[in-house]
C-alpha cells in the first residue's frame, strides 16, 4: 500500500479510538468515583524494508506516524460532594480503592455511594457487598452508624468492622468496579482517609473533553481528506502511465 495512505488510514483509526475514549468519558461525567481515561501513544517505526528479491532487509527505520500504546486511567481525585448520607464514604487517598464481593469474584471500586441491602449488608450501587480487612462483607445492626477516617464502623458505640483500602494496579472491568493486574497492598491504617457522609465526584472535565473532540473530528477530517487526495493522484498517475 501507498505510505502516504497508509498514514493517512492510521490516522483515521486513531482518532476514532481516542474518540471512543472521549465518549466513555463524557457518558460518566457524573458517575460517582470515575477515573477518566487517556489514550497514550508510540512513535510507530517500520525498521524494515523490502529488498528486490522479497526478503526483509533492515535498511533502517521510516516513521510511520504514531501508534496508540494502551488506554491509561487518571487517578487524580474528583471533587468531594456532601450527601447528609452516613452510609456514603468518599476515598481521599489518590490511588487507593476498597474492595467489594461481586459474582465475579474479588473487585475494587472508589464509588462510595453506599446502602444496606435486605441482610444489612453494606453495598454498593451494583450490588457489591463491601469488604472488611478480613475480606468478610460488613454487616450493620439497627442504629446510627458512624463511620471514621481510618475507614472503622461503630453502630451504637460498637466497632462492627473496618473498611479496608487497597493499592496496586488494577484495570476498568465494569459497573465503575476495577480488577487487580498483579499483587494488591492494604494501605496502613494509619493513612487510610475516607470521609463519611460523601462521595467523590467523576475527575473528567467536560469543558477539555469537548474540546478535544472537536480538534479529533478536524483531525480525522484532514487525516480523510488527504487519503482521498492521494487516491486521486495514484488514480491519475495510474491512468497517465496507461497511456489514457
């Protein structure tokens, strides 16, 4: 193919997955605990070339335009909104999340929008039973429940469990919840920080998000317009060689 359209289609391609970024970003503007995401790029080389018998010979390295190298989570904090919930706890910690029970198994989540399910049980809006530093769902008796920084539960002056953070790496699964890539570290109690009767918004900034789409779609415009530019000129090319 053509390098110049083949740059011209990668292009293409890449603004239209980064525009897919964008887009889940937007629809979860006000998700309680999102993480925005970005897509981060390589510089794309091809360190071959093909010599005149077929084979690959490296003869060097020709851009071919940047690759996408992955989609990568923002974890910088999202605005803390009081709720008069006593139930709701937003995480401080920048990179730490607790850990909640779904038929999926084990996961981890920041959306500290929290209620009592028919057991009275604490969950989450999906459903998912929050954990204690046992990994046992936290179970709350009738009364008051108070919920302090270093993530404790006590109903009627009584500690019924303490709400455990994590840190590591983790990946987007779904339902705003997030799996382990690897080994996960409890976060010393000490400087575990939730705030109860809080959530922490969504950290994505529509205002930039739009922004960025609209430079994306003139993007993918030029990125369009030059490989139907240089169809024609192939087309034309092919047609003077032809002799018509």
């Amino acid at each position: 193919m053509e390098r110049g359209l083949y740059t011209s289609a990668t292009g293409m391609s890449i603004a239209e997955k980064w525009m897919d970024v964008i887009s889940h970003n937007l629809a979860n503007a006000s998700t309680t605990g999102f993480k925005r995401d970005v897509l981060i790029f390589n510089e794309g080389l091809e360190r071959t070339l093909r010599g005149q018998s077929g084979d690959l010979d490296s003869l060097g390295s020709i851009g071919a335009g940047p690759g996408p190298k992955g989609i990568f989570t923002v974890w910088e904090e999202g605005h803390m909104t009081p709720t008069g919930n006593p139930l709701d706890i937003a995480v401080a910690n920048q990179k730490a999340l607790f850990a909640i029970e779904t038929p999926n198994g084990t996961q981890y989540t920041r959306d500290g929008a929290l209620s009592l399910n028919t057991n009275r049980e604490l969950v989450t809006k999906s459903g998912g039973l929050v954990l204690d530093t046992s990994g046992n769902p936290i179970q709350l008796p009738p009364g008051q429940a108070e919920i302090a920084r270093d993530g404790s539960i006590s109903v009627n002056a009584r500690v019924v469990g303490r709400i455990a953070l994590f840190t590591g790496e983790f990946q987007k699964v779904g339902n705003n919840n997030y799996e382990a890539v690897g080994d996960t570290k409890e976060v010393e109690r000490g400087e575990v920080d939730i705030q109860q009767g809080f959530v922490e918004g969504s950290n994505v900034n529509v205002v930039e998000e739009m922004v960025a789409m609209i430079k994306l779609n003139r993007a993918f415009e030029m990125a369009q317009k030059s490989a139907v530019s240089q169809d024609e000129a192939t087309s034309n090319l092919l047609r003077t060689l032809s002799g018509q």
